[in-house]
C-alpha cells in the first residue's frame, strides 16, 4: 500500500536529486533513533546541507543550512557518500563535469568546500564510495569512460 511522505520539499535548481544520506547525530545527547540532519546531491551541482528537526511554518521545508555554490561543480552531481569521523563528517561527490570532489561538513562554506579533488575521469562520475577504514578511508569512483 502506498504511504505518504513525512516530509517532502523542493530543494534544488535542478531538475532531480540524486543522492540524500542522512547524517549521524552532531553530538551525544541526540536522539540516535530520529535522524535530524541530511545532505542532498542534484543537478544542479550543490550539496545542500538541512536541518530536519526545524521547519518552515510557511513551507513546511526545513531549515537549509548550507548549500554550496557552483565551484564544488560545474555541472550535477550523480554521486555522494558520507564518512563519519571523530569531529566531523567528510563527504566525496562524482559529478558529470567528470570530476570527484572531497568536502568536510564543517567546510562547505568554504569556496568550493573542497579539500581534494580529482580529474582522473574523462567522462562523468557515476557512482563513488568511501571504504569502511576509519583510519585511512579509500574512494571508489566508476565512471562512463570504463574505468
């Protein structure tokens, strides 16, 4: 049976969204089982950062945080993972500008909020992932042109 949304907004310039992750909670005393912060990825080439725990009384949207701005990159994003650290998250996007992109959490607004990147690709980034290593954390990245 179909069940309707808890939440549903408009939350990019472009066409679709392709990745959202929720984020783990930002300190102890969070409820571990109500996830109240989540990352977009769209089109439009931004990651937007929101705040689920407040929302508009006009829109019922919650609260953005941060969105990036076209220098993280120039075109969409088609993928994104999120690595819990000790003291912030980092986040790794693949986008049809062909490149993959690593951003801190606490950085986004930063410029690009990018602190890597990488132009290894030559045709868009499909699909990337961190390992499981908590220690030295890898980046998968599959991409059109095969590699």
């Amino acid at each position: 049976s179909y069940v309707e949304p808890v939440i549903s907004w408009k939350g990019h310039q472009g066409r679709w969204i392709a990745d959202a992750r929720f984020l783990p909670p930002h300190n102890e005393s969070s409820n571990f089982h109500v996830p109240s912060r989540l990352l977009t990825a769209g089109n439009d080439g931004t990651i937007c950062h929101w705040d689920l725990s407040t929302t508009s009384l006009t829109t019922g949207a919650p609260r953005l945080v941060h969105q990036t701005n076209k220098l993280l990159h120039s075109s969409g994003i088609f993928s994104m993972d999120v690595k819990a650290q000790e003291k912030d998250c980092l986040i790794v996007t693949g986008s049809k500008d062909k490149s993959i992109a690593v951003s801190k959490l606490g950085r986004l607004g930063d410029n690009d909020g990018a602190f890597w990147r990488s132009q290894f690709h030559t045709s868009k980034v499909a699909s990337v992932s961190f390992s499981s290593s908590t220690v030295n954390p890898l980046i998968v990245s599959a991409s059109d042109d095969g590699l």
